[in-house]
C-alpha cells in the first residue's frame, strides 16, 4: 500500500494503537478497499462514525495512515476463532430473511474453531413452532406435541458438519466407528471423512471438555434444522421452502432408501437454508437435553434447556440405516447417555455461545 500512502502524502501507520477491527469499516472480516472508500466518504468531522479509526471526532490522515497500516488484516470479534467469510453468502444462505439475520447480529457468519478446527455457521436469535411436523407418509408422535412457539433470544456457532472420524480421532486417539472400511460408494481416502459415530453422550462430553464447545438444545438443534421452513424436511437451493414429500427428503439426507446401508463422507448432500450439511440422515446427533415425552406441554417459551431430570439423552435426525421418518424436523428419540444403541448410529455436531 505504499504507493497509495505517497499518494496522500502519508508515512504507513504502524497502527500499535488500532487493530484490525477498529479499521474494518464496513464488518465484512476484512481491511480493503470498502473500508477505504467508506473512510474517504467520511472524510472530516465524524464524532462517532465507523471511519473515525482513533476515536477523536475527526476522519483525517491520521485515520488514513492506520487504515493503510493495516490493509489487508483481517478482524475476528471472536478470540476462539478464525473467521473465513464474515457475511453470509448469498449462494449458500439464499434467503435475504435469513442473510439479513445473521448480519444483524454483528458476527461473523463463517469461522474455523481454532482448538478443534472444526468450521462452523452462525445461526442468529429467532423464533419458530416446535414440534409435530407430519410428512405425506409419517403422522407425528404423541412426543413430538404439542406445537409451541420457541423463542431462541441469543446467535450460536453450530457445525457446518457432524464432526468427522478424522476430528474425533485428532483429539481423542480413538476411531469406535462401524463405517472404517472402504466401499464402492466411499473410496479408502474419504473414509476419515465419514462422521463420527456409535458414541455415547457420556463420551461425547469428554471430546467438548476444555474446548469451549457443546452440544446444540434440542430447541436449537431444531431451529437450525428447519431454518426458516415449517414442513417436515427442511428446505435446500433447489426447494427452499421444504416438502413434507418422503420422496423427496434423499435430496438432503442419506436414508435406507439412498445409502447403501452405510454412512457418507460429511456435506455430500445440499446443505439447508442456513448453510448446514447432514441435519437430515447420514448419522443421528445427540443434543444436550435430557429427553421427557411429556416437556413440551410445560417447556418454557424461551430458551429452553430440556427437562431438569431424566435418565435419558435426546437425538435427532435420523441416520443411513433409517427411514424418512427419523429424518423428519421434529422427530426425536433418545438413550441412556452411558450406552450405544447398536441398531443406530450416533454421532453428533458442535455448538459454541460467541
């Protein structure tokens, strides 16, 4: 950037005093031309404007030598993260609703766990009816009533993917998957990119122990599922709105009807409206509530964290050896934390509060 510093007849700022995100005007992530732009457009008194880089009423040179000081840094609001693109792409977040959300919270849209380096998706605060969401073929449970109006008050980070054979082994020295073995349909170096899976809750816990991650409610995992649709399968590019047609739901998931009896490598299918692969099928996800059939008549409108007792985990969203109903946006199961239901498959994906 020197030549635009002589340009103006300036010394490049060392910037010691700002950092990135006092110079990254326009919140995309990034120090640019944006920033550039916007700051000349403020060119003078500003008390408080974004451009104002050092804070003393006035955008001047000063705030121009910081500004090219630091070009091309990049800003992360979060000091557990790295952010890979700040603003929701409109290729994969297509809904301007949804865009908008996200933006609105001020955070990064897209960002790598820097202890884990799992990549993960930000999904804003919203609200939505939970539960019983029949498809053309499944009528709803008993459990999965009554509908009721959930209120999510605060953003998370959820997974992009369920976390991965090669993530969990990374941390934990131990691969206790079934699907090791290379197939046909998954060739021998896409095997570690299969998830994780035939875990127990309780094992799960010591994978996010000392991380700063968790796993989803089962209200969020729920809201992130749906993304805005309130069918029974959630929507992708080529159907935002969703279906409730079980023909239709191997478009996103890996079912027993598309999978070979056997699970695929993470973000194969279409991801969801808010970015998300495999919320349908390929593995179930354990969430962190506790599991009650009868919460929903008395779950709080806001917020909600499960029952305050019960020996069992809830799980969500069907896997490979299962049929479209598992794989349904409010159907649940559950399990004892303490033991792995062979009959299916468990893996789960991350959460983490900014």
């Amino acid at each position: 950037m020197g030549m635009i510093a002589a340009a103006f007849g300036l010394a490049v700022s060392s910037a010691s005093a700002q950092t990135a995100c006092d110079a990254d005007i326009d919140a995309d992530g990034v120090v640019g031309a944006p920033d550039l732009a916007g700051l000349l457009a403020s060119w003078g008194l500003c008390s408080g404007c974004a451009a104002d880089i050092d804070g003393d009423g006035l955008v001047n040179a000063f705030d121009l030598s910081t500004l090219l000081g630091l070009w091309g840094a990049t800003c992360s609001p979060l000091s557990w993260a790295t952010v890979i693109e700040f603003a929701p792409d409109p290729a994969v977040v297509t809904g301007a609703s949804l865009r908008n959300a996200i933006v609105a919270t001020g955070l990064p849209w897209r960002v790598r766990d820097n202890g884990t380096q799992i990549e993960m998706l930000l999904v804003p605060p919203g609200t939505f009816n939970m539960g019983c969401s029949a498809s053309n073929q499944y009528a709803c449970f008993f459990w999965e009533n009554p509908v009721h109006v959930v209120t999510l008050t605060n953003a998370f980070y959820l997974g992009r993917y369920e976390v991965t054979q090669a993530q969990w082994y990374a941390r934990m020295g131990t691969n206790p998957s079934a699907f090791q073995n290379a197939s046909p349909e998954v060739p021998p170096g896409q095997i570690s990119s299969r998830p994780v899976e035939r875990l127990q809750w309780n094992l799960v816990q010591g994978f996010l122990a000392g991380t700063g991650l968790r796993l989803p409610t089962e209200a969020e995992w729920e809201y992130a599922y749906r993304a805005g649709t309130t069918t029974a399968f959630h929507g992708f590019a080529g159907l935002p709105n969703g279906t409730n047609d079980d023909l239709l739901v191997g478009n996103v998931a890996w079912l027993s009807m598309n999978a070979a009896n056997q699970t695929r490598p993470v973000g194969l299918k279409p991801p969801n409206g808010f970015g998300l692969h495999d919320m349908a099928g390929n593995v179930w996800e354990w969430v962190n509530d506790r599991y009650s059939d009868s919460y929903y008549a008395s779950s709080p409108p806001t917020n909600p964290q499960g029952p305050e007792w019960g020996t069992q985990r809830v799980y969500r969203g069907g896997d490979c050896l299962t049929g479209s109903q598992g794989a349904r946006a409010s159907f649940r199961g559950s399990f004892a934390p303490d033991s792995i239901y062979i009959y299916s498959h468990t893996g789960f994906r991350v959460a983490r509060t900014p």
